[in-house]
C-alpha cells in the first residue's frame, strides 16, 4: 500500500518533465539547418569583412563568389599570410598566386592559359570544397552605373560555371 500511495506524488513531480522533454524534442528533430541568405556585397560592404574586427566572420571573393573563410582564420585573419586576399574579390590574385596590391581585383584580363586554369583549380578544389559560399559580388550582376545587368547569365561569364555552385 505504501508504493500505491507514492505514486501520485511520483507522478506529479514526472508528468511535466516528461511534458516539458516531449514538446522540446519535435522541435530539434524537425527544424531545418540553418543556412544564410544568399546575399549581393558591393565593394564596400565586402570591404568591413576584412578579417581585423573581431568576432566578424571573414569574407573572400573568387570570380565573383563570396566564400566565407573564417574556419580559415590562421589564413585569412589579421596578420595572417593571406589576409590580403580578404574584404575584396581577389581573382586575379588567386589565379597568379599574387599578393601584390595590383592583382588583388576582379579583373581576369590578359591571365595566361596557365594562370586561368590555376584559378579554376584553386576555385573548385579549395574555395569550393572547404567554404561556404554567402553571397556573389555586385559587380557580377550590376552595372558600373549600379543599374541591373539585363544581359547577365551566370554560365556566359569568363571561366564560370553554375552547376555545381550549391
């Protein structure tokens, strides 16, 4: 008789901690993975992402993509080896493996075979395959003017290809 008696009292100390653990758990189990927007830098904005705040992620353009490279910290950080290449599209920089200031920009003109593959590689086999891709530049889908590129199409850009960006 002592256990019967015990029992309500057992039960009303359980019944809302297993309440309380039945209503928290659908919520882990179904809720999505939390992924940042897709977002559009311009050059300024992808500037602030530099590497010397702080407890702000790292950003680094490649051929327009804008890759999060904070897991890459003892790179990319301040007064790290490759924090040149940070807050700003650094394509040609990665193609010639340059850090000088004049390469570190979008522009691919007059890149050898050799330099263009090199950045295909790089592009594919690192920025890819190790980060997550946050944003593309404006430069890639506006004008100089900041009007819409109607002409735009991701595969007619130089040495781009879509497919796979996701």
């Amino acid at each position: 008789a002592g256990a019967a008696a015990a029992l309500p009292g057992l039960l009303s100390f359980l019944l809302p901690l297993l309440l309380s653990a039945a209503s928290a758990e659908p919520q882990l189990r179904f809720k999505p993975p939390a992924e940042a927007p897709v977002r559009l830098f311009t050059e300024p904005e992808l500037a602030r992402y530099d590497g010397h705040q702080e407890g702000q992620p790292i950003y680094l353009a490649v051929k327009g993509v804008v890759f999060d490279v904070t897991s890459g910290k003892e790179f990319y950080g301040k007064g790290a080896p490759y924090n040149a290449l940070v807050g700003k599209d650094s394509t040609r920089g990665v193609a010639k493996m340059s850090l000088d200031p004049a390469d570190l920009t979008h522009d691919t003109t007059g890149l050898t075979e050799e330099e263009l593959k090199s950045l295909d590689d790089i592009f594919n086999n690192v920025y890819k395959a190790k980060y997550p891709i946050v944003g593309y530049t404006s430069r890639r889908i506006l004008n100089e003017d900041g009007s819409p590129n109607l002409d735009f199409k991701p595969e007619d850009q130089p040495h781009f290809s879509i497919k796979d960006e996701f």
